[in-house]
C-alpha cells in the first residue's frame, strides 16, 4: 500500500482535488467546512486505472497550520503539489516545497488548478514559473499536469501520471518492527479508543499486544482497518485505523508511536545530520531553541551545533538536539526543525538515546559520519561498540537492518574476528555479541568495580555474584557467559556464589591473624562442644567458613573442620549399625549438650546426609 500526501499554500483546491478525484471529502471538521480551508489532516483512498489502491493525506495550507502539515508529510511515497493556476507560487507553495526536500520525498507531481479560471496564457507563465521553483528540489523535473475539480478537465490524465509514478516506488519494507505514528485518536460509541496513522517498518495483526510510546502504555488491538474494510493484518505503507482495549481516549495524543513492546525506547536527544534551508534570511546558531518535528510528533528543543559555531544557509553540518520531552523515533528517520514562524532546516536522525558529546571532537564525528554512510557491518560494528554485549537481532535492529537481512554480515564479523560471541555454538538471533572495544570496556568496568569491592570489604573473598550483575547492568545469560570469558581470560576467579579479581587475595593483619588463631585454639579445646562466646567479626568468620575451616551449622555454632568431619563419620557409623540415632544418643556420644546435638542433625538434614522420622535420624 501506498501513500500520496499533498502540498501547497492556503485555498489553492487540495481538498477540492481531493473530492473530485475520491469522492471523498476529506475536511472532516465542521470548522473546515465553515472557513472553508483545511486545519487539520484529511484523508481518503482511490483506486488508480491499473487497480492499485493509494492512500491520500491532505494537509493544511495555511501558515498557521504548518505542524499539522508536518504530522501528514512524513510517511508519504508521492508527494502531490498543488498551485492554483490563479494565484501562482505563493509563501506556502514554497514552505512546503522546503519542507518536502528536507524530508527527501523520492516521487512527486505538480497538478496546477483552477484551470477553468485562467486562459492559456497565463497558464503557461504559472507552469513555467512553477518549474523554476522546482529545480533547486528533490522533484525537479516531476510531471505537471493542469487540472480544474469543477469541470474535472485533466483529472484522468492526473490520475494515469500518478499511476505511472508509483509503479516504480518499492512497496514500504516490512522489518518486522512496525510503528504507527498517531495522527489521530477518537472513540466509536461501543467499540472504544481508535487511532490512525501511516504504518511503517513491518505488519500488525488482530489481538497482538502493543506499546504507546513515549508513555510506555500497554494496549491489544482488538479491531484494523484500512479504507473502512476490517482486516486481520494491516501492511507496512497503508493507511491503519487500530481499535485498541486497554487505553483510554484520554491517554493518547497525536505524536504517540503504537508498535510492538521491547525494541523502541523513547529518548530526550538525538543526533542528527541536519540541513539548513538556502534562504534563510541569516546563519543558524548554536543553542537555538527550536521546535522538533518528526513522523507526527514535536517537541520543543534545543540544536546543539558540534562541528561549527553556526549553520549557515544551505549548508549542512552535525548536530545534536536536546528536546524538552521525550519522543520515540526511530535511527533513520527524518525531520524537520522550525521557529515560531518559519521552517529553519531538517535532516535525518542518525542516533537516539544518545549523551551529550563534546563539541568539535573529531571521533565524535567520525562516528556519525559513518553511522549515517557506513556499510552493514559497519553499522553493525558501531552498534555494538556503543551497547555490549547485546543480542545479535538486537544489534541489527540497532543497525537499521532485519535480522534475516543482517544475519550473513554477523557472521562475517564474528569470523574476521571483529566482534565476539559470548558462549558456544553458531551464531543465532539470541546469542550475544561483543565488539573487541564493547569487551574491553566492559572488562574494565568489572574489573573497576571488583577491585573497589576488595578495597572495600578486603576480608570477603569476592563480591556477590549478583551484586555484580546488577551493577554491570546485564540479565542473567549475558552475564554468565561474560563471567566465563573473564574467567577463561584471566581477569576473573569464581567461588560458590562470588567473585573476585583475579589478584585479589585475603591477608590478615597481625591483630586478626592472632584473633582466628585464637578462636580455632578455643574451637580445638572444646571440638564437640566449642564455646560460642568467643565469635569473631562477621567477615572473619566468613573468611574461615569459606577457606573450610570451620564449619558452621546453626546461629552460634561453629565447629573446627576436623572435628566435624569426625562427628558425621560417626553419627553415619552409628546409623549403619544400630539403624538409627536420636538426638541423646548424639549428645551421649560426643559427651556435649542437646543444644549441640541438635544443631549438628538439624544440619545433617538440611545437607541431605540424614533424615528425621518422627524422633530418630535415619541415612537417606
């Protein structure tokens, strides 16, 4: 499905065009019937004379009304403009013009209206006047084709020109992402919140779970349209009405991103390449506040210039904008920056989720230099570089590219040597990657924080194992298969539920040293009855149980290595001969107390060597 969105100033005949063409009227409020101009979007649909089904944005003219105009432009594969044969170019002829070049719309054509109330003369000067216009844009050279909605003189050849145009316009690419930048949200009386909007970057289908983004709310879909006609999957490129459960009408707003949960996080900055429109009447300066707009959605922002100290007009340069809320694009995209009153420039993202990066720093922009021109694996290579380890889809998705489509050059990267798998076997969709600067980063930040971990605890033989996973900031799996590369590397020991840096170990100051010399002197004294008022520091205790010690079986009952080693041989001694043992034959036969006896089954029990039947230990 595609979609052809119009163009041009105020009361030049697009939504008349647009009637006498569909049938359709596409100036839905009563306020645009009453004025008679368009404020907000339109739209409608028609068949072409070879049978394909097209899409039509209508978008308002008026100055006033540019940002509605710019949430209508940016999924369109035509862009039809329109100038009034009467009136000729005019400012907003040209703004939108502006505005489409920056948004690099691939296909176009000119109908000129209002045929009727002009003589052929004039006709011609505006055609040509039209075509000088258009030279210095992305549809210079486009068709142009006089036409008046009254008499619908020219109205079939416009319709055969259009055809003739999408014919070679690929059909928009299903990357298995899809977004739906709203554009509209309403309620139906008993069937709820609907939204609409130009779906792109994959397919959605009857009861799937989405995301609204940027507010991160949680809906189904429980009804799709395209054109009034229900349908089970909408495609990538057609024009999508989603009748959602779970949300409220209130809760939505033009500007929200519905996709699918998990893949697109909204952001507060992004980088961009971003052009300067030629006639602006002077330089555009750093930390110039803006108004960003993409897909359907602005936000207020600020341009910060990183590779100059203003954009003069015309030219191009690389930039970063600070937007005051977050928005959900997408790398790739394209947008547009204005002021108050007037279009400044526009460009493509080349980044999101971004921080903040030093002006005029040269491997700044190198990397953006090649985010935005670099090849597949290169792309794939800065993805990675700037989040590892990360899932090997996760990468291509960050890398603009489907995993099906990215899959060979991962592999290729990965047999070059140029990034790494973490774990064993091939390199599959869910296996994470790291590039050879993510691994080192990344083994460094471990190392760091082992190190202070020691510092600060120096009697602990290792961090937690968990404590170090969510300080690195990895799930489960990455972090066990990083932990083994780190191992396998040298950087790192593992112990029962720590770890520890590879030269890190335990030594005791002289004071502590005669502390534990002490306490297993008074443990050996006493071995089946050893004291429990001589305890040591917590950590120091820790120290001994896992160096094996002691062992300690109950809250205040620790016991020396060797001398509960000989306890289990001999309650085990005694279950084999006699069948059994109870808690006072325990006591009788180490000559200590219950509180002992007791302590030692209990834990006999908990380790799986004993178990309690009624008031007797058998062996399990």
């Amino acid at each position: 499905m595609l979609v052809v969105g119009t163009a041009g100033h105020v009361d030049h005949g697009k939504s008349a065009l647009i009637k006498a063409l569909t049938g359709i009227d596409p100036d839905r409020l009563q306020e645009e019937k009453d004025r008679g101009m368009t404020i907000d979007l339109g739209f409608a649909w028609l068949k072409l004379p070879s049978g394909r089904e097209v899409s039509i944005v209508d978008v308002p003219g008026h100055e006033r009304f540019i940002k509605n105009m710019l949430a209508g432009v940016g999924g369109i594969d035509l862009a039809l403009l329109v100038v009034a044969a009467d009136e000729g170019v005019m400012p907003q002829t040209r703004e939108h013009l502006a505005i489409l070049d920056l948004l690099q719309v691939k296909s176009g054509l000119v109908a000129i209206t209002k045929k009727d109330l002009v003589d052929d003369e004039w006709l011609e000067l505006v055609t040509a006047d039209v075509e000088d216009v258009l030279k210095p844009t992305c549809l210079a050279g486009v068709p142009l084709v006089a036409v008046s909605s009254v008499t619908r003189e020219g109205l079939p050849q416009l319709l055969q020109l259009m055809d003739r145009r999408l014919e070679t316009t690929a059909e928009r690419p299903d990357l298995g992402r899809p977004r739906l930048p709203v554009d509209r949200v309403f309620t139906i009386s008993g069937f709820g919140t609907v939204v609409t909007g130009t779906l792109i970057d994959g397919h959605l289908s009857l009861g799937q779970e989405v995301e609204i983004l940027p507010k991160g709310l949680k809906a189904r879909i429980r009804g799709l349209q395209t054109h009034k006609h229900k349908v089970e999957q909408a495609l990538p490129g057609s024009r999508v009405a989603a009748n959602l459960t779970g949300v409220a009408r209130e809760d939505l707003a033009r500007g929200d991103v519905l996709t699918l949960p998990g893949w697109l996080r909204p952001t507060a900055a992004v980088d961009v390449h971003l052009r300067a429109l030629g006639d602006l009447p002077r330089p555009l300066a750093h930390n110039t506040l803006v108004s960003f707009h993409t897909g359907s959605s602005e936000a207020p922002g600020r341009v910060r210039l990183l590779d100059r100290e203003e954009l003069a007009p015309g030219e191009s340069g690389w930039a970063q904008i600070k937007l005051e809320s977050p928005l959900a694009p997408a790398k790739g995209d394209h947008f547009i920056i204005r002021s108050p009153n007037e279009t400044l420039g526009g460009g493509r993202i080349v980044a999101c989720q971004v921080r903040r990066h030093r002006r005029f720093h040269q491997p700044t922009l190198q990397g953006l230099d090649l985010a935005e021109r670099g090849s597949p694996q290169e792309l794939l290579l800065l993805a990675l570089d700037e989040k590892s380890p990360c899932a090997a889809s996760e990468a291509a998705r960050a890398s603009g590219a489907p995993w099906k489509e990215a899959r060979a050059s991962v592999q290729e990267l990965v047999s070059k040597g140029l990034a790494e798998t973490l774990g064993t076997g091939p390199v599959e969709a869910d296996t994470y990657l790291v590039s050879p600067p993510g691994w080192s980063r990344l083994r460094v930040q471990a190392e760091a924080l082992l190190l202070d971990y020691h510092r600060r605890f120096p009697l602990r033989p290792g961090m937690p194992r968990e404590e170090l996973k969510s300080r690195l900031g990895l799930p489960p799996r990455p972090l066990a298969e990083a932990l083994v590369k780190l191992a396998r590397d040298g950087a790192i020991a593992e112990g029962k539920g720590w770890v520890r840096h590879a030269q890190h170990t335990v030594r005791l100051d002289r004071v502590r040293e005669a502390l534990v010399q002490s306490y297993l002197a008074s443990l050996q004294a006493n071995p089946y009855s050893p004291p429990s008022d001589q305890a040591l520091e917590p950590d120091l205790l820790n120290l001994l149980i896992d160096e094996s010690r002691v062992i300690k079986v109950a809250e205040g009952v620790v016991f020396e290595a060797q001398a509960y080693q000989q306890m289990v041989e001999r309650v085990v001694e005694h279950i084999r001969s006699h069948g059994q043992i109870t808690v006072a034959e325990v006591r009788d036969l180490f000559n200590s107390s219950r509180k002992y006896a007791l302590a030692l089954l209990e834990h006999l029990d908990q380790e799986k060597v004993t178990q309690r039947i009624g008031d007797q230990r058998v062996l399990r």
